[in-house]
C-alpha cells in the first residue's frame, strides 16, 4: 500500500494528521489544498461552496499526483477532503488500492476548532460541506477515526490499522 488519503470536512485536522503520518512513515505529503485552481480559492475565500463542476479537475490532478508517486515507488499520504464516495471514486481511478482515513467529528466540534483558526476555509462554508460529506461506506478500503482523540493518538490508532499492509517505501 503506498497511498493514504486523510479525509473530512474542513477543520477535522486532515494537515495535522496526514503531515505526522507522512513524517512517521517516512512517506511524500501532498495536501491536496496546494492544487486548487485560484479560482477555486478565491471562490472559497469569499465564502461561496465549490460545487462539484469546480471540484472534478482538482480531484483528476490529486489522482494524478498520487498516481505519479506510484510510479516512483513511492508512498504518499495525502490530506483531501474527499467529502462524497463519487469523489473518492475519481481518486481510485488513479490509484485503486488507495487507502482512506475518515477524520470524522461532529459539526459542533468542528465548529469549536474553526473559530480558533486565525486561517483556512470560512466557517461559513462548514454547513454546505456537512451537507456534502457521505461517510467511507462497507466496500471502501479505510477506516474511520473520531477527531477527538489526540493527533498522537489518531496517528497511532491509523499505524495500527495499516500494520500488515504497511511495507517499507523503496525511497
């Protein structure tokens, strides 16, 4: 298994956890964040939900990203939201094996860890993403972890789960 996707809703901690993941597997972080178009950016700054039209090219290069590390044996763990199965489904065309970790929290708690922020996606667009989110279902390779554990604690738990499927990276 060399790709890990880290999933949820904004605030669930996908670049906390999938950045301590990545440095205690000794594998390549890519948050998928950094692959936003400026239009999509500048359509969430303002407040306004990307739709599934704006979401597709961005999904179709974090497949390809994945899909390239792959190819170069090497092991990645990716912070996505990858808030709907179809979405999920388009990073499988890439890399079919990939592994999901559902951060999952419920929109109180999530609420609570946005208004902290001094940066990151407006609270205001927590609502259409809660709306959105459709949990891994029974066939989809993952696992599913409560944010309110510790980051140590969720990082643990994931090691855990992936011990028999985990082999070293070749880079």
């Amino acid at each position: 298994m060399r790709s890990i996707v880290v999933m949820g809703v904004s605030g669930s901690g996908k670049t906390t956890i999938a950045s301590g993941l990545a440095l205690r597997l000794g594998s390549e972080y890519i948050d998928a964040d950094w692959l936003h178009s400026p239009e999509s950016i500048a359509k969430m700054a303002a407040g306004q939900p990307l739709d599934d039209v704006d979401r597709s090219p961005w999904l179709h290069l974090v497949g390809q990203q994945m899909k390239k590390a792959e190819s170069d044996e090497m092991r990645t763990v990716v912070a996505c939201s990858a808030l709907k199965r179809t979405y999920r489904d388009i990073l499988r065309e890439y890399v079919p094996e990939a592994f999901f970790v559902f951060l999952d929290g419920s929109l109180a708690q999530i609420r609570e860890r946005i208004a902290t922020r001094k940066s990151g996606v407006p609270a205001s667009l927590l609502t259409s993403q809660f709306a959105t989110l459709k949990g891994l279902q029974d066939d989809e390779l993952g696992m599913r972890v409560d944010i309110s554990l510790s980051p140590q604690e969720i990082i643990d738990q994931i090691v855990e789960k992936l011990g028999v499927w985990i082999t070293p990276s070749s880079k």
